[in-house]
C-alpha cells in the first residue's frame, strides 16, 4: 500500500508537468484561420504574422463572393480556431451552413449602419462563377479604405481574445498595417479632390463603397475585361452616355485589346482598379492598391 502510494505521489507531478506542456504549445501553435475573401487573409496575416495560419480556400480563378463550398470545405471551415468574415451579404453560403458562432467574427458588423444597399438588381453571368445576381447590399466594403481599416481593426482584436499574452504585438502590428490604409486612404483623396465630379464609367458594379467614400461621379455598366463587349452592352454604353458623358471606364482588370478599341472609338479611356477580392497573381493587397492609385491618376487630371 505505502508502495502504491508513493508511486502515486511520484506520477502525479508527472502528468501535471505533461499537462501543462502541452497547454503551453497548443497555445504557441499558430492559430488556424480560415476566411472569405483575400483582403481579409492580408489583413489577418499582417497582424498575426508567425502566429497565425490563414487559409482562403477559394481557387485563384474563381471570385471569392459567388464560391460554393464543398462539403470537405464547409468540415475544414468548422474545425479551425477562428473563422473571419467579411460581411454585408458577402459569400452568401455561409448563412446557409452551420458554422460555430463561437469562431466566427463578421469583421464589418461595426459599421453595419453604413452598408450601402443595390437598389437594381442585376443578373449576368461569367467566368467559373457562372450566373449571378448583383442585389440587396454591397459588399466590396474594403474599397473604402477607411472602412477597411476598420475591418482590419476588428480582426486583431479578434485574434487579441484568442491569445491575450500577444495583444500587444497584435495592436503594434495592426497599427502599421492601418497606417498603410489610411496612407492610401488620403492619396485617393488627394487625386479625386481636384476633379471628384467627373463622369465616369466603372465596367462593373462592384464599386459602391469605393463611389461613395471619395465622391465620384460614377455609373456602371457590366462589361468584363476579359471579353469583348457584345453588340448590346455596347448599345447600353451609347445610351449611358447620353446623359453621363463619361471620358473613363475604370475596369476591375486590364481589359482584351476589341474592348479598349471600342472604348477608343467612343472617346472612352480605360484605366484598372482591382478589387483585389481574390489572391493577385503578383505582390499583394498593399502593392495592388498602390498600384490602382497610380491607375487613378490620368483619370482625375
């Protein structure tokens, strides 16, 4: 017995000593993250750095907002530490899947007040995505970069309550990334101040937020960059500018060469702002939006 119980009294500290190992290094294991869209994956991964894994399961070709998961998605989805979503009617799949609220943090429900409603609801299709509508709220939020900055702000605080002892390298690092956005933030300011009522023709209506933050004149057409425009996207261009006599079509990338001709021949030049939704084929979101900026500048002149 007095053998029986010194063995006990010898095991205990050492299942306590494994104990608390592995609690120490499950909570120096990265974070596993999964989110909807790419903004949200820089965002994250600027201000977790090493101690986050961020994953956008979405292929490259696909546009992130009208992906359908697979069930091995949604299962991936469930399982990992934090879930970041972008809000305001994006992917709308994930209000018809059962995702733990716990995990989940809807990084724009900050400024819900502010989301900008479609008052026309278009349907076309393209690309892999197919057929989709355009209707109820917009959702390219971080096109605003000021709202950006806030969806930015959301996720470290997120990430703060799910590892407290890193909150502060959290919030430093936030900061630098915020101090980026509110950089381009002032730039686009800067370049529209000059010239902010000038018509202009934006090729999709992806670009609400962006409209509305800077005060352009904007209107827009569904037009792809990718196709040649059809003989009634083109009659539909002629009649917009009856009473929108726009210069500029501002395209979600750089458009096939029949496209530009076109425009050409109605004195229209093209210029690319991308939205960025999905993972660039080069640099990231930060030099992507320095770039567009560059891309404003004739616009605005």
């Amino acid at each position: 017995m007095i053998n029986e119980m010194r063995s006990y009294f010898l095991l205990v500290p050492v299942l306590l000593f494994l104990l608390l190992s592995t609690a120490a290094q499950a909570v120096d294991d990265p974070l596993d993250v999964y989110v909807v869209n790419y903004p949200l994956k820089y965002f994250a991964e600027r201000i977790g750095g090493p101690h986050v894994k961020v994953t956008l399961p979405v292929p490259a070709d696909v546009d992130p907002v009208y992906w359908t998961p697979k069930i091995a998605d949604i299962g991936a989805y469930q399982q990992v530490d934090l879930i970041l979503l972008n809000g305001a009617g994006y992917a709308k799949w994930v209000n018809t899947v059962s995702l733990p609220r716990s995990k989940t943090v809807d990084t724009s429900r900050g400024f819900k007040d502010r989301y900008i409603t479609v008052k026309e609801t278009m349907t076309h299709s393209h690309g892999a995505e197919g057929k989709h509508a355009h209707e109820g709220l917009a959702f390219t939020t971080w096109l605003d970069l000021y709202l950006a900055s806030e969806q930015a702000e959301a996720i470290a605080e997120a990430l703060a309550r799910r590892r407290p002892q890193l909150q502060d390298e959290f919030r430093a690092n936030f900061q630098s990334l915020e101090k980026d956005l509110l950089a381009l933030d002032g730039r686009i300011r800067a370049i529209v101040s000059a010239n902010n009522t000038v018509p202009i023709i934006f090729s999709h209506p992806v670009y609400d937020y962006f409209v509305k933050a800077y005060g352009l004149n904007g209107r827009s057409v569904h037009w792809e960059p990718e196709q040649e425009p059809s003989s009634a996207q083109i009659a539909e261009l002629r009649n917009l500018l009856e009473t929108h006599p726009a210069r500029w079509m501002i395209w979600e990338g750089t458009p096939v060469k029949p496209a530009v001709d076109v425009l050409h021949a109605m004195d229209i030049q093209s210029a690319a702002f991308n939205p960025c939704g999905n993972v660039p084929s080069d640099g990231d979101f930060l030099t992507v939006m320095q770039q567009n900026v560059v891309n404003l500048e004739p616009v605005f002149r």
